[in-house]
C-alpha cells in the first residue's frame, strides 16, 4: 500500500496537530508587554522616576568598578551579584566585616570566599562560571594579584576621595559615588566632568544614593534593602 506524499513527509514527527491561529501582537501592542528593566544583570536599585536600575556585572570582557561610597553598599552590591550566579571573591583586611555575609550567602552554598590581601588565588573564570572580585583594602589598594578579565570583574571599594582614587575611576568603566564632604565633591566634579548641580549633590546625598558614571552617562540610584538585605547588613549606611 503506498503512502500519500504528504503522510510520508510526517513520518516519524507525530500526528499533525489541530489548527490554532499564530500568537501574534500588532506593533502597537508592542509597548504594553516591555519590561522596566533596560539591560540584564542585577538591580542596583531604582532611578529617580523610580524604574529599576540594572548592571550587568557578568561580561565576556574586562570591566572594572570604582565606588567611593560605604561597606553597606558594596556588600548588597555582592550579595546581588552572586544571585546572579556569580563567585564572589572578597579581598579584605577586615574579614570580620564580611564573615556573616559569607557565611550567610548561597543557601548553604560556598559562593563567596574570604581572602587577605594580595593573597587571592586564580579563579579561572570562564561564561559558565563567572566571577567578581571585591577589593575592600583601605584607602590605598595594593596592586591586585588578580585583575578584571572575561567574564572576571572587579569592584574596587574607597571609603573616601584618596590620593590613589583619581587613577582607579579613570580605570574603571563605571564609578559609584556615595555622600563626600564638599571639598571631595569639587574634587570628583573636576576628574568626572560633572556638571555643577550633580556636584554639589554629593555632598547632600541620603544613605544608600549614589552616583553611577560612566563616560556618557550619569544616573542617580537609590539602593532599597530586602528584607533579607536588612536582616543581615541592617539599614542602609554611608559610614562603616
């Protein structure tokens, strides 16, 4: 018995299915079903019209992050980067600071290290395994053993305006400033080309604001804690 040509072009992908209409939107209906979120990555926080703030912290090429702002900041800052899938790697010489972070972090799950300065390892970051490295190390960081490459970031922490901070945000691709005194806002204005009103902000900002910037854009965020953020680091804070 031979086999009609269009059976025979089924055979062995099932039995055709019943006819439904295609899911298709008009271009006008477009805009109803995007997203708040402009990028992928982590929320940082939200905007001044408060829209979600995104990083993408996770990148197959080198990326550093200055921030000039508190510990408060940066440790929310690692806890959503290892939400992400990210190895956190911590570099500090207050391990102290960031032992109940570490322990807390992942579920159980070892997802971020403690290490003394200048003594973190190689971590052999690759697409299925990225990492972020935090350097907590004062007001003048060392030379890291490790540096930013694919898929490896690093987020360099300065509590304050030092003589090293104009060579790190003039490294990194993106630099957080959170409230300085108004001499190290004038400072900071001069080295990031900021016009005057974001200039003198910086010395007025509430805790847990801070100031992203990169070469083109500037964008003010407003980081809120979840509840679990709050139960483990407290209230936001720019002093440690």
């Amino acid at each position: 018995m031979s086999v009609p040509t269009s059976a025979r072009a089924r055979l062995g992908f099932g039995l055709i299915g019943p006819r439904r209409s295609r899911h298709t939107v008009s271009v006008e209906q477009l805009a109803s079903m995007a997203l708040p979120v402009g990028d992928d990555g982590m929320v940082i926080g939200v905007d001044a019209e408060g829209r979600p703030a995104v990083l993408g912290i996770n990148r197959p090429t080198p990326y550093d992050v200055t921030l000039i702002g508190g510990l408060w900041t940066a440790q929310v800052l690692a806890l959503r980067a290892a939400a992400t899938g990210a190895r956190i790697v911590v570099e500090t010489g207050r391990a102290h600071a960031w032992t109940g972070l570490a322990q807390a972090a992942g579920g159980g799950q070892p997802c971020i290290s403690l290490h003394d300065v200048g003594r973190v390892p190689p971590q052999g970051a690759s697409a299925g395994s990225p990492v972020v490295v935090v350097r907590d190390c004062g007001m003048r960081p060392p030379r890291g053993r490790v540096v930013s490459g694919p898929w490896q970031s690093v987020v360099t922490l300065l509590p304050y305006l030092s003589p090293v901070a104009p060579a790190f945000m003039k490294k990194a691709s993106l630099v957080g400033i959170q409230r300085v005194s108004p001499d190290e806002a004038a400072q900071i204005g001069r080295i990031a080309h900021l016009p005057a009103t974001a200039t003198q902000a910086l010395s007025t900002l509430a805790d847990g604001v801070t100031l992203w910037c990169t070469e083109r854009d500037r964008q003010f965020v407003m980081t809120q804690a979840t509840d679990a953020e709050t139960g483990l680091l407290g209230g936001a804070r720019r002093m440690d």
